[in-house]
C-alpha cells in the first residue's frame, strides 16, 4: 500500500523534473539542483547528512553536497525516486513515514511556493490529521530559540503549545500551513497570526523557527 511518504517523494520528484535544475526555491542560497542533492545526501550519505546538525561533520556534509550537486539532474531525480539503499533504515516503512512525511511536504512546498502563481494544494483530512500527529511531535524542537510564547492552533481549536512564555503569538490553520509557518517558512505560510504586534514582530525577525 502506498504511504503518505512515498506519495510525496514521487510529487517532489516530479516537480522538481518539471521545474529543472534552476528554479528558485524558499530555501535561501538553494536552487532546485541543491535542494535535490540535499534530498539525496540525506538518505544515502549518512556519514555527512548529520552535518546540518553537527557541527563537526559540516565540512563533510559541505564536501559531499557538493559532489551532488554536480552530478547530472537526471541522475538526482531518478536517486530520489528510487528511494534510500536497500539496507537503510528508510526502507522500513515505519521509518519511512515518521521521518520523510514532513520532509518531502515541506521540501514539494519549497519548490512549488517560489514559483509564479502558485495555488495551495487540495489535501485530504486523513493527510493533515498526518502532518498535525508530526507537528505536535516537534513543535517545541522547532521552537525551541524562539523569543515569546507560540501556540499553533488548528481550525478545529486543537493546539500545541510549541514554546512557553509571555507574551503568546497563537498562529491559526491548517496543519499543513502551520508545517510551513513553523519551519522557518512564515511568509509562504496560509496562517492568521494574533498577538501582541511587537511579539509578532520580535518572533518573525529572530529567524529561530526551524530545524
């Protein structure tokens, strides 16, 4: 059975097909050809992917983006549409599914928010209850350096209080939206931001929402 991961994994790597290697992207510095070598280097370079959080390892992870990113952009996307090694951790689907859900959305959005005219995706219920049960899981890691407090509300009223303080800047919308929002993408987000207007300001200019 086809999984929500999966289903995103092939979206991406048809946008990214479709858009070519240079189209802009949300992620700053990063055209379509480096996000999709990041996307690669993730889930078959382990001994470098750990460089975006380890600071050791980011002169590895540096060197063997690099050597993606020159490979041909054919090659890029036929990697990622065939998925990790057959050994790694991935293939689980278990796995597979807690760790690449919100990745492929977000990294699909990336590319598809920075192009022209771009319209919000149609998502089934069944999908954002999916990236709400993610959400709620690493909210406060994404929020973790953030200065107020934040509350991430769905329509519904559900929340997730993703950072505690005074004083509180409560985002409202729709879980897929509020992936967006909390992970660093603010200004592509579909969100109803409410609070105190220097709060909001203060937490917006931080640039401390995201992994």
């Amino acid at each position: 059975m086809s999984t929500f991961a999966k289903r995103e994994r092939l979206l991406l790597a048809d946008l990214l097909e479709t858009v070519g290697p240079d189209a802009e992207t949300l992620c700053t510095g990063w055209r379509t050809r480096d996000l999709a070598a990041h996307v690669v280097v993730r889930e078959r370079r382990p001994d470098a992917a750990g460089g975006s959080l380890i600071k050791q390892l980011a002169p590895r992870l540096e060197k063997v983006m690099a050597e993606y990113t020159a490979k041909p952009y054919e090659e890029l996307m036929q990697l990622i549409r065939t998925g990790p090694p057959r050994f790694s951790p991935f293939q689980l689907k278990q796995v597979d599914e807690a760790a690449n859900i919100v990745e492929f959305y977000v990294h699909t959005e990336d590319v598809r928010r920075a192009q022209p005219q771009w319209a919000p995706r149609e998502l089934d219920p069944v999908f954002q209850d999916a990236l709400w049960s993610r959400l709620e899981r690493t909210a406060r890691l994404v929020a973790r350096g953030v200065p107020t407090g934040l509350v991430l509300r769905r329509p519904d009223g559900q929340t997730a209080v993703a950072h505690r303080g005074a004083p509180v800047v409560t985002v409202t919308g729709e879980p897929s939206e509020l992936l967006m929002y909390a992970f660093g993408r603010q200004d592509a987000a579909k969100v109803d931001v409410q609070g105190d207007a220097d709060a909001i300001a203060k937490l917006h200019e931080s640039k401390q929402l995201g992994i």
